[in-house]
C-alpha cells in the first residue's frame, strides 16, 4: 500500500520535473527567436542605409528597447512569478546602468578612431552581437564556478565592491588602443588601412587582404566589453544566480546600446554624476553578495535602493546642468 503510494508520488514528482524543464526550455527558444529577429530587424529594416542616428531617432529607440524589455518581464512574471519578474527587473535595471557608463568608454574609442558617425551604428550592431556571444561564457562560466566553489562569491563581492570605490574617484575616463595586447597582436599579422574604405571591415590591396580602421575600432570595442562583462555579470550574479534571469536581463540591456549610445553622444553634459550613481550601486550589489550568506536582502528591496541611487544621481546631474547652462530646455 505504502509502496504503491510511494511511487505514485515518485511519478508525479518526475512528471512536474518534467513539465518545469519542458516550460524552461520553450523559454528560452521563444527568447532566442526573438532576439535573432530583433537583430534582423534592426539590420534588414530599420537601418539599411548607414546614417548617423539623431537624437529623436536615439530617443524612440530607447523607448522601445525599454518597452521590449519590460514586456518581457511581464511574461517573466507571468511565467515565474513575482520573484523572479524582480530579480529580472533589478538585474535589468543594474546592467543598463552600467551600459550608460560603459557607453561613454565608447563615445572615447569612436573618437579616437574619428569613426564617421554614418558607420558607427555598424561597428555597435556586431559589436553587440559579440557580446551577446561573450555574455553567454561569462554567464555559464560565472554560474558553475560559484555552484561548485562557493567562496567565489566573495571574490566576486570584492571586486564589485572594490571597481565600484575605483570609479567614484576616477577623474577622467582615458583610454589606450595602443596598449591593448589584441590589437599589438592583431597589427602584427593584420596590415592596416590608413583610411576608412566607406564602411568595411576589410579591404584588397594588390591582392592582399587588409583591415581597415573599422574593423580595428571593432576590435578594440570587442576586447574593452570583454572587460565590462567582468563587472556587469557578477553584479547580476550579486542578484540572482539563474542563469536564465543573469542571461536575459543582460541581453535586453546590450539590444538597446546602440540607441542609448547616440542619446549620450547628444546629451553627455547631463550625466555630470552619473559614473558616482553607478559607482554607488556597484559597491551596493557588491556588498549585498558579500553579506548574502548571513543576511538576505529581498530582490523588491534591491530594486528600490538602486532605482533611488540611480534617479538621485540623474537629477543631481540635470541640476548640475542647468546651473552650468540655464538657458538650457533641460
């Protein structure tokens, strides 16, 4: 009697296993098709010409990207439930405050080069999709480390906390192609261009293939979000340690840089406190993953602390901007 009882429960016990993996994998498929056509779209349609984008443009592209990424948390919610909806939503909101930041690293790289501002969507759109590919090791290798040794997490605590303290004093951004060991690497087996050849990443010249400063500025995009991810994934593992949610929330913020990034090119003398608001939530995650074995703070809770320190920092800065300027529309 008890046996049968037993394994009745056994049955539907592997069926619900069953039914889980089953709606986690359609999850993810639904979310990988419409990535792939988000891209296509963005590439086939709404940019087949290379133009420079203005801040209109800029603006209503954020807009949607924001709205995709909310309508997903809604199906996240609907799905998964008021936890890990959160849990998204925090991560979400974490990694796109720290692409502000990491977006003014760009504007730096692009200027060096002089990347003509018709091609430099080009350059955004494959770098993103590098580090759509980039996030998803980072992620996977993030996740089983801290599974299998656990102590990781107060490394990666540390060092969130310690990057965090790192850019509240940083003074100027500055940045240094020429250091960068890829790009040495790279010019000597790669002959370089000394001209941009309208938009393409190579070029034939006698025969021989080269690269072309394009192609260079990608490079050097490439590696320098190599870097960003060594920040942006542990603070969402501070958050969260699916690796659906780390993922997810990590690719819906990278889908809306090229558009953000044109936003803070037109309106960069408004985030004067910006890198303070982002060094503050990045020392908060930080020690929230340092504490997390002793002390749990709930994912409705995180959001609210880092939705204030970013809103604190944002109206800090339109304040500092209207005193500079008071002419200013802002």
């Amino acid at each position: 009697m008890y046996g049968t009882e037993a394994m009745a429960c056994n049955r539907v016990f592997t069926k619900c296993e069953e039914v889980a993996m089953t709606t986690q994998f359609c999850f993810w498929l639904v979310f990988f098709i419409f990535v792939l056509s988000m891209l296509w779209l963005d590439l086939a349609v709404f940019h087949r010409r290379y133009s420079a984008m203005n801040l209109k443009e800029a603006l209503l592209g954020c807009a949607f990207w924001i709205s995709l990424g909310l309508l997903f948390n809604l199906g996240v919610y609907l799905v998964y439930g008021q936890e890990k909806a959160l849990e998204f939503l925090t991560g979400y909101v974490v990694e796109y405050s720290l692409s502000v930041d990491n977006m003014f690293v760009f504007i730096l790289i692009f200027s060096y080069f002089s990347v003509p501002p018709a091609y430099q969507h080009k350059v955004l759109f494959w770098g993103i999709i590098g580090a759509l590919i980039l996030r998803g090791i980072f992620v996977g290798m993030g996740v089983a480390l801290i599974e299998r040794f656990h102590f990781i997490i107060y490394i990666f605590g540390a060092l969130l906390v310690v990057t965090g303290i790192k850019i509240a004093f940083e003074k100027d951004k500055e940045i240094h192609p020429e250091k960068n060991p890829v790009l040495k690497l790279f010019r000597r087996f790669m002959p370089v261009t000394r001209d941009y050849v309208k938009s393409s990443f190579f070029t034939t010249i006698n025969g021989c293939l080269w690269a072309t400063p394009m192609f260079v500025t990608l490079l050097v995009v490439e590696t320098t979000d190599v870097i960003f991810a060594v920040d942006s994934v542990p603070a969402v593992l501070a958050i969260t340690l699916d690796p659906f949610i780390v993922y997810t929330s990590n690719v819906f913020a990278i889908l809306g840089l090229r558009s953000l990034f044109f936003v803070l090119a037109a309106l960069v003398r408004l985030f004067y406190y910006l890198n303070y608001g982002v060094a503050t939530i990045l020392v908060f995650v930080g020690v929230k993953m340092l504490i997390g074995d002793f002390y749990k703070i709930a994912a409705s809770s995180a959001l609210l602390v880092i939705a204030s320190i970013l809103f604190l920092s944002i109206i800090a800065s339109v304040i500092k901007a209207r005193r500079q300027d008071p002419n200013s529309s802002v």
